[in-house]
C-alpha cells in the first residue's frame, strides 16, 4: 500500500536504483541495504513494512537472513519476526522456491522480474497483513499494542519492552480502565498461583510506567491503591 516503507536488500546497484526510483514515484518509502549485516542493522533501527530480500548476498545469505528474522520474537531481537517478506532471486527451480518458502518469506520473484507485477504483489501482500494485524490490535489512544508482531507504539513511536513488560501492558489493555488486581497480574503474567510477597510485579509496572511516560506527557500505567493497575485511557 502507497506510504509503506519497504526495505530493499540487494547488492547489485543497477537493481537497486531501479527499485527506489520506481517505489518512490509509487509513493513507497524505500530503505536499502547491501548485505545481510547492513539490513540487521536497519532492522533494528526502523520499522519496515516490507522486505525485498535478494536470495544470493555477500556474507549471510538471503536465506539464512530470513531464517534470523523469523526466529526473533519482536523484543529480545528488536525487530518483527512477521515482517512481510518477498524474496528476489534468479534461482527459477521449483527446489530454490520451495527452499525459500520453507525458510518464511511470504513470496518469491524470479530475476528478472517484471516490474507491474512485483508492485501488485507488494500492495496485495501489504493489504493481507494489514488485514490480520488489525484483529491484533489493542488501542487506547496513541496508545497501540500489537498482540501479533509484539510491537508497541506511543503515537507512532516504538517503544522497547521486555518479554514481561509486554504481557503486563497487553493484559491491562485489552480492557481499559478495568482494575486488575495484583493477584490477578501476577497469576496471568507470570503465573503463579499461591499470594505471597513480591515486587515483581511493582518493579516490573515502575519500570513499564516510565518507558511509556518518555513518548508521551501522560501516565499511562496507574496503580489503584490497595487494589491493583489498570491502563489510563484518555479523557
């Protein structure tokens, strides 16, 4: 879909151009990368909406590439493991294709491609993901919590969580303004089934308080005294 960022990961320079220039008249965002290393690094600095991934690069193959990104978990590995990804190549065997499906990317395109084609086959991928991220989708204002790519975002800004932080945040958004006590907190995060004494919880929700409060001027985590947290939706 137009205003998308893809992310073009090639090493040949005449592809390359071709690419950006033709993406950008189609009003796509495009960033590139060379090599695998140089799209790792990009990966964790945005956030594309798309990968086109040459199968064949200097160094880490476009494949073994695709294998990391898939087995990442969107916050121990600062980047979507569901990034859609359509790979490039000049391999036309069924073998090569099968080969890089079974590895995760979502389409493969042999070189040389024809350009009407591959765009039609970025827009349809974008619109089919678009379509399930939706019903992953936890709103309370700017606030965006993505239960499927494990993404948060404040008005647009990512932001970083632990594996633990996100579940306490997913679970006191998916019913805002409910009070969630802390036994319930800690039998739903992190499991444990007998009350007791612990600060996890409240370290844990300090912790997921400020890193939220620093894209945003509103606190967006409460703690309700003598009964528990709930998320703050705006007035």
């Amino acid at each position: 879909m137009a205003g998308s960022t893809v992310l073009v990961v090639e090493d040949e320079p005449r592809i390359v151009e071709f690419l950006v220039e033709n993406l950008c008249a189609d009003d796509y965002s495009v960033l590139t990368a060379g090599t695998a290393e140089e799209a790792i690094e990009l990966l964790a600095q945005s956030q594309p909406d798309l990968m086109l991934l040459d199968v064949v690069l200097p160094g880490m193959s476009g494949i073994d590439l695709c294998r990391r990104v898939r087995g990442g978990d969107g916050i121990n590995e600062p980047w979507d493991p569901d990034l859609p990804i359509i790979m490039l190549s000049a391999k036309a065997e069924h073998t090569d294709r099968v080969r890089g499906l079974s590895r995760g990317a979502d389409d493969y395109v042999t070189k040389p491609f024809h350009y009407p084609e591959l765009l039609a086959r970025i827009a349809g991928l974008l619109k089919r993901v678009s379509r399930v991220d939706e019903r992953h989708l936890l709103a309370v204002g700017e606030l965006v919590v993505n239960t499927l790519s494990k993404q948060v975002k404040v008005g647009g800004i990512g932001v970083q969580l632990s594996v633990k932080e996100f579940q306490l945040l997913a679970t006191l958004a998916a019913e805002p303004e409910r009070v969630f006590s802390k036994q319930e907190l800690l039998e739903q995060v992190w499991g444990f089934k007998s009350p007791g004494r612990t600060r996890t919880l409240d370290s844990h929700a300090s912790r997921l308080r400020q890193k939220l409060a620093a894209c945003s001027d509103r606190a967006w985590i409460a703690n309700v005294w003598g009964h528990g947290y709930r998320v703050c939706a705006p007035e």
